[in-house]
C-alpha cells in the first residue's frame, strides 16, 4: 500500500505545501498513523480517498502550523525591535541629560564643584568629605546644598525631575 500511494500523495501534498520535503513527511506521517491505528481504525470510503483527504488535512494542518509560527516570531521580533529602539532612546536621552549635568558641575565654583562630585559622583559621605579636605561636616553640607541649589536654577523643571530620579536612583 505504501509503495503503491506513497509518490502521488507526496505529489498531492507538495501542491499545498510547495516544498517536497515536507509534502514526503506529511505522507510518511499520514502512513504511520493509519499503522498505528490499523487495529481500531474504520474506513467509510475507499482507501485511496481516505488517504487523500488525511493528506490533504495533514497539510493544511502543517500549513495553519506554519502561520501560527511566523506570526509568532513577527510578534517576537516586532517587540522586541520596539523595546531595543526605547531602550536605545532611553540611553541617549539619558546620556544627553548626564551630560549636560557635567557641564553646568564644571561650571560651578572650584570647591562645590569638588566636594559635590566627591559626594554625589564617588558615593563619599559628608564625614569622609570633611576628614578628607580637613574642613567641617557642616560645610560640606552647605556646599553640597549651594551646588544643588546653582544647579536646579539652572535647570528646566522637566531636567530637575530627571536628575533627581538618576541622582537617587544610583545612590
């Protein structure tokens, strides 16, 4: 049975799928299945029209399959491509903010500017800034707020709100 249906159900199968490969499998599986259930298995019609419409629901199944699958990977690569370019807008606007947060540091007096980036830059607390620069915790305190001051005047409120999650979201 097999060597007398095998080639023309293959041929037949190949008309959905357009690919032999697969059209051979499909018939190797149909075959395989009516072997298996050969026992409890009750045919209606004649075989070969048995054969050709497990055929052709195999490969209509196969090809339902298949679509499932490529709509699945486009949701995929849909997702993530979207994630990576937010992610990636993210970083630049998060970098272009960092930056210009250095710029307007470095434009402030020497000893703020020092004693905030020890602070806020290199994690240091006020104690160790003052055993550090051999001055008083209270002084760095009050650097560290007129150098919070100069800078949040000198920013927009929308930079403001920013800074302060990137300043206390690290530290």
């Amino acid at each position: 049975m097999f060597t007398i249906y095998f080639k023309e159900l293959a041929v037949y199968a190949k008309k959905y799928t357009n690919d032999i490969d697969v059209a051979q499998d499909i018939t190797q599986d149909v075959f395989v299945k009516l072997f298996e259930k050969r026992e409890t298995l009750e045919i209606h019609t004649s075989l070969k029209s048995f054969l050709y419409v497990s055929v052709r629901n195999r490969a209509l199944d196969h090809i339902r399959s298949q679509k499932r699958k490529q709509i699945h990977h486009e949701e995929i690569y849909n997702t993530s491509k979207s994630k990576v370019y937010v992610e990636d807008q993210e970083l630049q606007e998060e970098t272009e903010l960092q930056a210009k947060v250095y710029k307007l540091i470095t434009q402030l007096p020497e000893k703020n500017q020092k004693i905030f980036k020890l602070s806020r830059l290199e994690g240091r607390s006020n104690e160790e800034i003052a055993v550090l620069l051999g001055i008083s915790k209270r002084t760095v305190e009050t650097h560290i707020s007129n150098a919070l001051k100069k800078l949040r005047i000198q920013l927009p409120s929308f930079i403001k709100m920013i800074l302060f999650y990137i300043w206390y979201s690290f530290f």
